[in-house]
C-alpha cells in the first residue's frame, strides 16, 4: 500500500498522515505495543504521543519509520 499527500498549504500535515497511519495498524490488527516492538522502542508512551499528536514537532523520519514498521511505503508529493 501506498500513501501519497499533496502537502499545499496544509498545516496539519503529520496529523493528517498518521491518522491514516493509525487506521492501518488497526485495520492490520495491530497494537500500539507490536508496532513499538517493530520500531524498536521500549514501551508504547512514545507510540502514544505519536498517535495523539503529542509528540511537538515530529520528524518525517519518525512518521517515516512508524510506516515501515507497518510495511507501509510513505510518499510525499509537492505540487506548484
């Protein structure tokens, strides 16, 4: 699966993305604690702040390694 974003003019970015990064895991059947496993992190208050847009500033790396651990591939298009 492939999820491709037009970022023109839009703020909310990463909350947009990993809102359709959440719905995978689920519809994958998932838990915030595989997907921590499959990240390589310890516990799930890190998934967590991820998932609730708790994390300020979030890297696109982060969003970018939470969609490989989904075996997700994340593409992002800017458009003029």
């Amino acid at each position: 699966m492939v999820y491709q974003f037009d970022v023109r003019g839009h703020t909310m970015l990463s909350a947009r993305v990993l809102h359709q990064l959440v719905e995978e895991r689920k519809r994958q059947g998932l838990t915030q604690k595989d997907l921590a496993e499959r990240m390589g992190v310890r516990n799930t208050s890190y998934i967590q702040k991820i998932e609730y847009n708790k994390e300020r500033d979030i890297k696109l790396s982060t969003i970018e390694r939470y969609a490989n651990a989904l075996g997700v591939k994340l593409e992002i298009s800017i458009k003029h």
